[in-house]
C-alpha cells in the first residue's frame, strides 16, 4: 500500500522532470514518474514532433524507460500537468499491458493530488496479452 507521502515523492519527480518537456507546438508540457516493482523510478517527458503521429507522451516514456531496463511490474505511475489531465488512450493500453492494478495518480503544479484511479478503472475492458490466441 502506497503512503501519502510515497505519492507525493512521485508527484515531486513528475513536476521537476516536467520542466524538461519538448512541447514547442502544444506548449503543453507533461511529466510522469512511474514505480517499478522493485523500488526504482523512471521518469519520463512528452516528446513533441513536427510530424504529430510521431509524439510520444510522457507516460509511454517512463514505461519504455522501465521495461527497456527489465521492469515488467509496476506499482504506480505520477503524472503532472498544468491543469490534471489524464492519460490517453494509448498511455492507458500500454500501462494495461503490465497490469489493471497499477495505481494512477494525477497531480498539479503544487503537488496536490487532483485524481487517483487504477489502469484497470480507466480502460474497463481492456485488451490484454491473455486475449491474444496461443
């Protein structure tokens, strides 16, 4: 079980990263600080291209981070923004590729906690390795 204040340690990284967004076209800057299993944090930024199918948000960041690092479980994942935005849809499926039960924590600019949720709550129904025939 997570603390109030192991939440807002994530909450803290996510803003700090936060700053090192590259969003020149959306100027909407996205930070993400994801729990691994076992105890480290990886962080991670949007990433804003020209060629927009190509951006990668700052939770899919964090999670290619982890798992290029041989994490495959994950406890929580932090994420900051201007106003509390969610996930999007493709954050959601790839957070549900490792787990429904991953905890979901949205915070502002001042560490407050806006929303918290699992994967599993934001993508009801989710599409999961296990769906896929053998």
């Amino acid at each position: 079980m997570m603390t109030i204040e192991d939440k807002k340690k994530l909450l803290q990284i996510a803003a700090q990263v936060r700053s090192q967004a590259y969003a020149p076209y959306s100027c909407y800057h996205v930070g993400a600080a994801l729990l691994a299993a076992s105890g480290k944090i990886y962080d991670g930024v949007n990433i804003e291209n020209a060629a927009y199918p190509v951006t990668i948000c700052a939770e899919r960041v964090a999670v290619f981070k982890a798992v290029s690092e041989g994490e495959r479980e994950f406890i929580a994942i932090a994420v900051v923004t201007s106003n509390g935005g969610m996930p999007c849809g493709s954050c959601r499926q790839v957070l549900a590729e490792f787990g429904l039960n991953t905890l979901v924590i949205i915070g502002d600019l001042e560490g407050n906690i806006l929303k918290e949720a699992t994967v599993g709550e934001l993508l009801p129904g989710a599409f999961q390795p296990q769906d896929l025939p053998r």
